[in-house]
C-alpha cells in the first residue's frame, strides 16, 4: 500500500550550537532595546528570528512510504497426542476458519507451519515455531496462533518474540486421563528366581483421588493374571523368571469412563532371562590325549562350575597299591548320581567305560534325570563297543544311537568331518568356520578313528564324509542328548594338520544340550527396532518357509511370507507402529515382541491442557482458547489492534498492526530560499532604524 506523509523539517545551515550561540547574541542584543523600551524593537526582534529561522532553512517534506503488510504464523501441532479422536479434525477446520478470517485484511500476511511427530522427544512445538520465525522480520510479526493439545515439551522460560501467542486447543478444560506409569522394570532376570516389576496407575486431571482399579498382566500369551492395584501409588509385580531368553509382559488398567484415551492404559515390559552360573559334571574314564579339550573348554567359561572327575583305575584291579595314593577323595558316587544329581544342568561322559563304577540304578536315574529336561554329553572312543558299554546299561534307553558289534564298529583311517545337510541347518554345526559348503571338501584337520553305529533316533549333523555318523543330536522327553562318536577331537585342539574349530563345536553343542535360546534348532523370534518388526524363523526341515501371521496390539491380523535366510533361517520385516505386544506365528510356534511407544513423553499425558505453555502465553500477552466438542469449532474472531491495545479479548484475539514501511521517495520544499530570506532580513532591519530614528 503506498502512502503520501507530508511535515515541516529543518536542515540548519549552521551547526546547531553556532546558531544557539546567535540566538543567545541576538537575546543580548534586545536585553537593552527592552529595558528602555526603545521604539523599533519589535521589529528588530522580528528581523533577528527571521535571520536564525533563514539559518535553519524550514523545509516541507513530502515523504512516499510503501506499507508493508504484518506476517501472522499460524503453527498446527501434528503430534500423536493431537491425533487422537476427533482432535486432528477439530484443528484442521480451526485453521482453515483461521485462513478464512485473515482474508478479510490486506495488510496482513498468514503464514503456517506443521509440527511434526520428533521420535521421542516429545512435541518440539516451540523449537518449530523459532525456525519459522527466522524467515520472519521481527517488526513485522503481527502474533503466533498455536492449534494444539498444549502438550508441548520444549518450553521456553521466555517467549523469544516480542508479539501476542495465542494457543487454541481441541475440546474442552477438565479432561481426564488415565495412565499406567512403570517406576522400575529390570531388564533381565536370573532364572528360576523372582525379579519385581513397580509400577503406578495414575488419573490425571481427576478431582477425587484414592480407590482401585483392576490391572491385567499377560505375559507371552499366557492366561492373563489380574491384580487390584491402588489409584495413585505404587504397586509391586512379582514376577518368576521360568525360562531363559526375553519374556514380554503387558500390563493393562482397565478404562476410565470418560478419560481421553487408553492409549497410555497398557505398559509392556520385556525381561530377559539368563541362567546363573552353569553347573557341570565331567566324568573322564581312563586318561586319554583328549581329556584336556574338555576341561580346557569348561573351565575356560567363567559361567561354568565344574566338576570332574577322572576314573585312574577300575574297582576290580588289583594292584596292591595303598588306598591313600589312590585318589585324595573317594568318588562320591551316591552323592553326585543320586542327591545331587539335579543339580546339574550338563553331565558329560568322556571315554568313559562302566565296569562296575556305577549300578544300574544310578544309571537309571541319569536316564530319568535327562527325560525331566537334563543334559548328557557323551564324547565316546572304542569303550563304548562291547559289555561295559553305557550302550548296553539302562542309559541306552535315552541314547541316539548303538554301536554295531564286532571288529568293524571300530574304523581306522584318516578322514576330515563333514556338516551334514540338516547340521547346515542347525545352530550347532551351522556356519562353523572351515566347513564344507555345497560339495566343496572341508579346510580343517583329518581324524583317525570313529565308532560305526545305527541311528535309532535325533539328528546327524556330523558325518566321516561316507555317511557313518560324527555327532548325533537329540531331543529326549524335556531333555537332550549329543553323542559325539569319535575320540579325536582333540587333534584340532593341538592345531594337527591345519586343526580345526574344536572350541567352537564343543561349546554350541554344550550350551545346545543346556537350552541356550540362541542355538535353538526349532524357534521363532521376534523382535522390533526401530519401528520394524523382524521375525526370523528357525528350522532344520528343508523345504520353503511357511506362512508368518502376524497379530498386531489392535487384534489385526496380517499373514506375510517369509523369505530364505540360509543357514536354516527364514526372515520377515514388516512395519510395526502399533505400541504394545505383536504376536507371531507359523503355524506350530508362537512368539512374542514388545513394541513401546514410539514417543514416550508424547502419550504421558494425552489431555488437551494449557498449563504447560501458560506462563510462555501470558508473557507474551496472549490468550488460550478452547474450541469445544461441537462442529464446527467455537472459533473466536480475528481482529486487528494497536501495538499499545490489549491483544486478546474473551471472544476474540488480536493480531497487532506494527505499521511497518518502506520510503520509496522524498521531496522538500525550503520555506525560506536564500532569495526570499535576505531582502526580508533586509527589509525588516531597515524598517527597525527607522523606527528607532524618528
């Protein structure tokens, strides 16, 4: 808009202080003329100002100004907690109502800007506005209109513009929200002990308080427990950590009649569970180069308790030796095979023979000890064919495999172990470095000996490279068996003809045989990052993966192929931006992953307030708003006032005029050219001496 501003100016031809000096000479000059009230004197005094107002030079000044118009940013909260119910649509025709208004007045300029989820740093809404303002003339900023919830988490001490904020929020004051808050939640757990969950349900926004309100704990798709928990105050969840590997659990309060949303209403928590220190018992028969490996290998896990022993000399040799230079203890045998057998998560057999050492019952009961869920490690050598065999004890009844008889069981000659087809699917064998792949030959060391035998049950996930059985592996009752068929393993251990990954073989085996969930051979996991849920499924059967269902927190149920991985493994990826429990299945298992919030300060509190962002507002002598339930929104009017006006009003909010310009061009008039003020002067004195002479 272009505007004509015309005044009186000055541009003294003197400086300022000479003409003061003037002035004051002239004043002098008069003193006299007044005190003897001479005649002329006026007309002196009047010949004297024209002279300094001629000094002065007085100018007209027309001035051409172009008006620039005011800039009102407009910023929209698009968070997760302004989505909620009907609240996005509220602020959308609040704006457009906004845009619809301003239209009305062409000095004003409407700018907007959205506010975007942040991941988890809150609503960045004051951060959002101050990267605006950057492309925005101070003195022209007219005020900030906010459309949000209020929920803003980077919140000034001061506003950091000199300009209204007025804030409109969705619905209306007194909301009420109920949520669950954890206090403290461990992240892992030993087994078989109790870890403790607290956590706290909380109303927000109520006026009564105390009471009870029922919460709901599901944990991996368990019978869901319920529990009374108090309004407002902590409460502690036992919880027993049964199994290892991550445990989710869900913690759900029931709904609050008339609260914003149940968003917040469930927590979800996963505990990992790990096993404590590993009790092993390593029973050695007779010594032999490879007895070593094994206790190198236990001891060398700091996880690991063992216990071994190692049998010099069979009950019915008789050599006249003293008993005290026989052992420094008598071998415990009803102790470790009867009282405290239990207590053991691996029993390994290295070369061991039974030759009357232990009875049938005791045999019997490591047999029941592994159908209960135990582990037995058999490392075998030429002891295990014929009548002291633990092949023909009551133990065979839970062994993989029998030996053949005769000379033949015993095959001489040097060999490289093979990974069979279903070892390249299993976690033991898996990717072991050195292996063969495909029809390639291995890179590791030959072995000289093994034990021929018929496989009654379990897996061969080792062979001698001509189909005879290395290392069978299998599941019996809730325990598990591996039978290691060769007593050379010790040779990759002494780095003999290249060597080979002894260390490696035998701990997967061991941790296999202990229920270690990374080296399950079955399994189904599932996990979510970063907003993504990963299932890898696990399986040594050949074939294509079967179809993945996929149940997400709101009941939806997807089904999604998984894609080959190698190695036994089948990978799917999916969004999953739902917080709470996603459930997985193939079929045959289930798993369970835990997705948080994706913003936890954003759902801590889900009502629309003004509180947090009040004393920003009122220092900038701005106002809030509520737009109501009803559509479309109670909108208050828009108008236009004065930098020294109020700026809100209880119906309306103002938008101030700064009056902002450009001067695109001058012009000046002198009211007294040279030409015109001397001949005054002039005349003027020449008027006051003839005055004076008369």
């Amino acid at each position: 808009m272009r505007q004509v501003i015309s005044g009186l100016d000055f541009a003294p031809i003197l400086p300022l202080w000479l003409l003061v000096a003037l002035a004051v000479l002239a004043v002098l000059a008069l003193v006299p003329a007044i005190w003897r009230r001479a005649r002329g004197t006026g007309w002196r005094a009047l010949s004297f100002l024209v002279l300094l107002l001629a000094l002065s030079n007085p100018r007209l000044v027309e001035e051409t100004r172009e008006t620039r118009p005011d800039i009102a940013l407009v910023v929209q909260d698009r968070s997760d907690s302004a989505r909620i119910g009907p609240r996005a649509a509220q602020l959308d025709a609040a704006r457009a109502a906004i845009e619809q208004q301003a239209a009305r007045f062409p000095d004003l300029e409407l700018r907007t800007i959205d506010v975007p989820e942040s991941g988890r740093q809150g609503t960045r809404l004051f951060t959002a506005i101050d990267r605006a303002l950057a492309d925005i003339p101070r003195a022209r900023l007219a005020g900030v209109i906010a459309l949000t919830d209020g929920q803003a988490h980077d919140v000034p001490a001061q506003p950091s513009f000199a300009a209204p904020l007025h804030l409109l929020l969705p619905g209306q004051p007194g909301e009420v929200d109920r949520r669950i808050r954890v206090i403290e939640a461990p992240g892992y757990g030993i087994v078989g002990r109790t870890v403790e969950l607290r956590v706290a349900v909380e109303d927000l926004g109520a006026r009564e308080t105390g009471g009870a309100v029922r919460l709901t704990l599901r944990r991996d798709g368990a019978p869901p427990r319920v529990e009374s928990v108090p309004i407002g105050r902590e409460h502690r969840i036992a919880l027993p950590i049964e199994r290892g590997g991550p445990s989710v659990v869900e913690l759900t309060a029931e709904a609050r009649p008339g609260e914003v949303s149940t968003l917040n209403n469930r927590a979800v928590v996963t505990v990992n569970g790990v096993r404590d220190r590993l009790r092993v018992l390593l029973v050695s028969g007779e010594p032999h180069s490879g007895e070593r490996t094994w206790r190198r290998l236990l001891k060398a896990d700091p996880n690991v308790d063992l216990v071994h022993f190692t049998i010099l000399r069979p009950p019915e040799k008789d050599d006249l030796t003293p008993l005290n230079e026989l052992a420094l203890i008598a071998f415990p045998v009803r102790e470790l095979f009867q009282v405290k057998l239990r207590e053991f998560d691996l029993i390994v057999f290295d070369r061991f023979s039974n030759r009357g050492i232990l009875p049938a019952l005791y045999l019997r009961n490591i047999a029941d000890y592994v159908r209960s869920g135990g582990a037995l490690l058999l490392s075998v050598g030429p002891e295990f064919i014929g009548s002291s065999s633990l092949a023909a004890t009551p133990l065979s009844a839970v062994l993989p495999a029998r030996p053949l008889s005769g000379p033949s069981a015993v095959a001489e000659g040097p060999f490289r172990p093979r990974v069979t087809d279903v070892g390249g699917r299993h976690p033991v064998t898996e990717g072991l470095e050195g292996a063969n792949a495909g029809n390639t030959e291995p890179k590791w060391g030959h072995w000289y000996r093994h034990l021929r035998t018929s496989p009654q049950s379990g897996l061969t996930v080792m062979d001698n490279g001509d189909g005879s059985p290395l290392l069978q592996l299998d599941r019996v009752g809730e325990g598990r068996v591996a039978l290691l068929l060769s007593d050379q393993i010790w040779l990759w251990s002494r780095g003999h003809d290249g060597g080979g990954p002894q260390a490696e073989l035998l701990r997967r085996a061991a941790h296999w045989l202990m229920k270690e969930p990374e080296l399950e051979e079955e399994d189904l996991v599932a996990t979510i990052d970063g907003g993504t849920l990963r299932v890898v499924r696990r399986s040594v059967e050949a074939g294509p993966p079967p179809q993945i269902t996929v149940t997400a927190p709101d009941g939806s149920v997807a089904g999604a192929s998984a894609e080959p991985a190698g190695g036994g493994r089948a990978v799917l990826e999916m969004p999953a931006a739902q917080p709470g429990v996603w459930q997985v299945s193939d079929g045959r298992r289930t798993a369970f992953a835990a997705a948080a919030a994706a913003n936890p300060l954003e759902v801590a509190d889900l009502r629309a307030d003004a509180a947090p962002t009040r004393t920003v507002v009122e220092a900038s002598a701005g106002s809030v708003h509520w737009l109501g339930t009803a559509a479309p929104p109670q909108l208050p009017e828009l108008r236009r006032v004065a930098l020294d006006r109020d700026a809100a009003g209880r119906n309306w909010i103002g938008l101030r005029r700064n009056q902002d310009h450009l001067v695109t061009g001058i012009a000046a008039l002198p009211l007294l050219p040279p030409w015109l003020a001397l001949p005054l002067v002039l005349g003027l004195a020449l008027v006051a001496w003839r005055r004076e002479g008369r």
